[in-house]
C-alpha cells in the first residue's frame, strides 16, 4: 500500500502571515520576549489568584493574555497557561464583548487545549470565536475570522474530519480573497494548502484545482525557476502521478529540478530524483528509474548520512522496482536494508515515517508471498501510530490491509477483526461516502462470508454497493464486483428471486460492455442457469449485437480478468 506522502495542514506555518501584521494594540510573541523583564520572567512561575470582580479591570486581559503566551513560550505546564488564558477571555467578553480581542483570546484557549489533546473543546472554541465576528466590520474582524477558520480546519484535520477541515479552509480563502483579490500572493499560500488539503481527502480533481491556481499567482509575482514554483510544481507533479497522469508529472519534475539545480539545492534535488524515479517505474521504463534512485541514493548518503530516513525510503523504491522487474533477491535485500535503518532510527525521524515505511515494506513482502512477514510490519505500524492525532485514516488503511492478508493465509476471524477495526475507525472520521470505505466494507463482507455471518455479509454488500454506485457508476467493474458478492449472497440467503435478478443485471451490464464471449460472462451465465433451474425458470433475453461482439476483443479486463473467485463465487 503506498501512501501519499504530503505535509498535512498542521504542520505548516500559521496563517495570520497570510493577511497582514497583526493589530498594533496586539503584541506578538517576538515582542513579548523581548519586552519581558527579569521581573515578568519570574512571575511566569507563580499562580495568579484574581477575584472574580477584578476582571472589569481593562488592563487585566491583555495582562492574562500575555502570561498565557508567556507560559507556552518557556515551556512550562501548559494547564496553567490554559487558566491564564480562559480568564483572559473572560476578562474580556466582561469589558469589551464581542469583538477582535474576545476572539484572538479564544484561538489562543483553543491551541492550548489542542496542545493538550483536548480537541473537542477546541473546536468549540473556534466555532465561537467565528460567530463572534463579522467581516462587515472591517479587515480586522475579517483578519481573524479567516485566522479562525484556518485553526478550526488545522483542528478538524487532527481528529481526521478531512471534509469539515476542507470546508473550513474554503471559507477561509473566500474571506481572504475578499480583502486581498484573488492574485495576491499570500492567497496563493491559502490555495496551496487546500490543494494539499484535498491531496490528504483522495480529491485530486479539486487539489489539482486549488495548485494550478497557486502556480498562476506565483507565476505572476515570483522570478522564473524560482524555489516557490519548483515547490508547487512537485506538488502539481503529486497530483498528476495520483490521477495516472504520468508523463505530465514528469515534466513537472523535471522544471522544479531545473529550478532547484540553478539555486544550490542538493538535497532538494536527491528528493526530486527520487519522485522522477517513481514516474519512471510507474511507466516500466526501469533502468532510467534505476538510474533516477541511485542518483538520489549518492547524494542523501553523502549529505545526510547512509542510516537517514531519505536513504531508507530509497532502499524501498529500489526493493519494489527489483521486485516487479523480478530480482528478488535484490529486493529482498534493499527491503533488509531499509528495515536495519528503521531498527535504530536516527534523532529527528517521527513515528509517521517509520509507520509510513514499514507500510510499504510490508507490500513488498506481500508481493513477494510472505504475508506472515508483511503482517508483522504493519502491526508494528499500527503501534507507531496509536495516540498520535490525525492518523485514523492511515491506521483505517492499514488495518484493512492486514484483513486482507490475515484473509489471504485463512485467518478469517482476524480479517474481520481488522476490517471491523477499520469500519469504526473510517465511520468515525467521516469517510462513509468513500470509494475507499465501500472496498473496505466489500472486504469485511468476504470475510462474515468465510465465518458464516452470511446475513452480516449482505448489509456491507449492500452498503459497498450503494456507495460504489455513487461514486463510480453501476457500469464499473469494482461496482460490479459487489453487485456479484451481493448475488452469491441472497443466493446463499436462500432469496433466490433477489440473486436472479441481479445476475441478469449484471449480465446485462456485461454483455453491454465487454461482449458475451468474455470469460467472466460466460462465468456469470453459468451461476445465472443454475439459480433460473432451480428456480424453473429460463432467462428472458435479448440477442447481442455483432457490434458488442466485436468491440469486446478490444476491451482487456485489466483488473477484473485478475480476480479470484472465494467461496460461493465471490469476488475479492
């Protein structure tokens, strides 16, 4: 399984720089620290007690406020820089109401309870701050009302809501735009961000939407070959490499290549060729990709050290390209290779790119037949990645990819374990409309099948169903897939009028497309004859086209010819 790998939202820079500075009567935490006396700096350490009257005092929530950041900034308990902060706000709802300052004091209240991982309290506070304000009143209720959406789709993003923190961004950037125009360079930063936001969601119609906009504005204000086009152009190359749109990716490459040679940047430039490499393999032209990997493999060793994270994820890129050019015993080895590193990880590497790395290991191993050995990688993923915020969906993932393999080597009651793991988790976050939530749900139904749970295997059938029609069409052969599971399913029911009538569906759907000499028709009809003679029925058709006929020895099953039928003639 190969993961998108992006910055998420979170981690980027914030987004008050993207308006302007902030309001004078707002002092910024650089002027804090340096305004801050020895005096204040001892104060920090102690417990302010206030009586609730002295918050009329107008003087008393900047002062609180001020401490609050004062208490982030030295690192101390960030609890009391929550007490600070919330009286602040208090303070200043008391003598000042609804305003610009109310609403600054609760983004502050709301990172802190995001830095103690107290996310639904922060999403309450940001949706108050938000009403608080209204952008009539000028760019700097407009300033911080876009400030405010930006932190509550940072925080949605966190708990993995990805379509509210996407909805967040966008009225975010409506806001700006107003205040700014729609070519101003800080709207382009807005506009890169939600195209990651979207890479993140799987929308990449709407990312590559959101970066063509970010590159035009960047066009217009940056100098040719600049590190600011280079950067949007590997995200556009990201895009283009998701969507399958492989030679457009690479020229993209190739520019932010050009452009990070001509500014010095070694390292930046490995990390392209590295990407170049993946478009190489991707189009099975392999010993220009060997050549992009080993390239990328010189430099990182020589610049960052031959046990760094960059040389591993190389290990990995060359393990899975000798493994589909058939050399296996090189894959094996880069796979051995990249393990040791992550084995006793240097300073600085997170969780996410261990996790990340062992996922795609464990695919290899996968395709190498050892699924026992794939197994063991991605459990010690989903252990890297528990408590940290924001990864459900790439737990949800691999869990599901461990179903498929405890499925693969017979352990069905762990498959449905893994994918019933990976149901809540995906229904949790928001994803139940997702073509990723549908095969997910398909998967846990082959597994009910294999315990005998044929009545819990219809309702994810039936709900895998439903989202694929949506997503996809009832003509697509992952949508058809189902519908056959679905069949076998209600077969097994004993509602044999139900499978009947979805076999003809099928088959009609089939013949329409592919012709009645391909393979998976005749395979259908045969299922279809036996239920119409137990039935005592005779299927009512009509006569299919020459045309049909001739337009299917063009269409190659490029997915579906692969698949293996289960028990009861299900498709996996």
């Amino acid at each position: 399984m190969t993961e998108l790998t992006v910055k998420t939202p979170p981690q980027m820079q914030s987004f008050g720089v993207f308006l302007r500075e902030p309001p004078q009567n707002e002092s910024t935490d650089d002027d804090n620290h340096r305004n801050q006396s020895p005096a204040m700096r001892k104060t920090i350490k102690k417990t302010i007690i206030i009586d609730e009257s002295s918050l009329e005092n107008p003087d008393l929530g900047p002062f609180l406020l001020k401490m609050a950041r004062d208490t982030i900034a030295s690192g101390e308990n960030p609890e009391k820089a929550l007490d600070y902060a919330i009286r602040a706000s208090k303070c200043f709802e008391r003598v000042l109401g609804p305003g610009v300052d109310l609403a600054t004091c609760l983004h502050v209240v709301a990172a802190i309870y995001c830095s103690l991982g107290n996310l639904d309290a922060a999403i309450e506070e940001l949706e108050r701050s938000i009403m608080l304000l209204d952008v009539e009143n000028g760019s700097g209720h407009a300033m911080v009302k876009f400030s405010g959406y930006m932190q509550l789709g940072d925080t949605y993003s966190m708990t993995g809501l990805l379509d509210r923190s996407i909805l967040c961004y966008e009225s975010g950037l409506k806001i700006q735009m107003d205040i700014l125009g729609k070519s101003d360079p800080r709207v382009a930063e807005t506009c890169r961000y939600l195209a990651e936001a979207h890479v993140q969601a799987m929308q990449f119609d709407d990312a590559e939407h959101f970066c063509k906009k970010t590159l035009e504005i960047h066009r217009e204000h940056c100098s040719p070959a600049s590190l600011t086009e280079a950067a949007d152009r590997r995200l556009m190359a990201l895009i283009c490499e998701a969507k399958g749109d492989y030679e457009p990716a690479l020229e993209h490459l190739v520019l932010a290549s050009m452009a990070m040679i001509a500014n010095g940047q070694d390292n930046e430039v490995a990390a392209i060729d590295v990407s170049i490499g993946d478009i190489y393999s991707s189009l099975s032209r392999f010993d220009e990709a060997v050549f992009a990997y080993q390239k990328a493999l010189t430099v990182f060793k020589s610049t960052q050290g031959e046990n760094h994270s960059s040389v591993a994820l190389v290990y990995i890129r060359l393990a899975d390209l000798y493994c589909k050019t058939g050399k296996l015993r090189e894959s094996t080895s880069y796979c051995e290779n990249a393990l040791r590193i992550y084995s006793k990880p240097m300073p600085g590497i997170t969780a996410g790119e261990i996790a990340s790395g062992l996922t795609e290991i464990s695919a290899i191993y996968e395709a190498l037949n050892e699924p026992e050995e794939a197994l063991k990688l991605l459990q010690k993923a989903v252990k890297l990645l528990e408590g940290i915020p924001g990864q459900y969906r790439t737990m949800a993932g691999i869990e599901a990819q461990m179903g498929v393999l405890f499925y693969m080597v017979g352990r069905h009651v762990d498959a449905w374990k893994s994918f019933d793991n990976a149901v809540t988790k995906l229904r949790a976050g928001g994803e139940r409309k997702s073509a990723f939530f549908g095969f997910v749900l398909n998967q846990m139904g082959l597994a009910c099948v294999q315990l005998y749970k044929i009545e819990e295997a219809a309702t994810h059938f039936e709900e895998a169903r439903d989202i694929l029609e949506r997503e996809y069409g009832t003509y697509h052969l992952d949508t058809l897939g189902v519908y056959s599971n679905l069949a076998a399913t209600y077969d097994a029911l004993g509602r044999v009028e139900d499978a009947i009538q979805i076999l003809e569906y099928i088959l009609k759907m089939r013949e329409e497309k592919l012709g009645t000499a391909n393979p998976d028709v005749d395979d259908e009809k045969k299922r279809l004859f036996e239920l119409l003679k137990e039935a005592g029925r005779v299927r009512s058709r009509k006569g299919t086209s020459l045309e049909n006929l001739i337009d299917s020895n063009s269409l190659k099953m490029k997915k579906e010819a692969r698949r293996k039928r289960g028990a009861f003639g299900f498709r996996t």
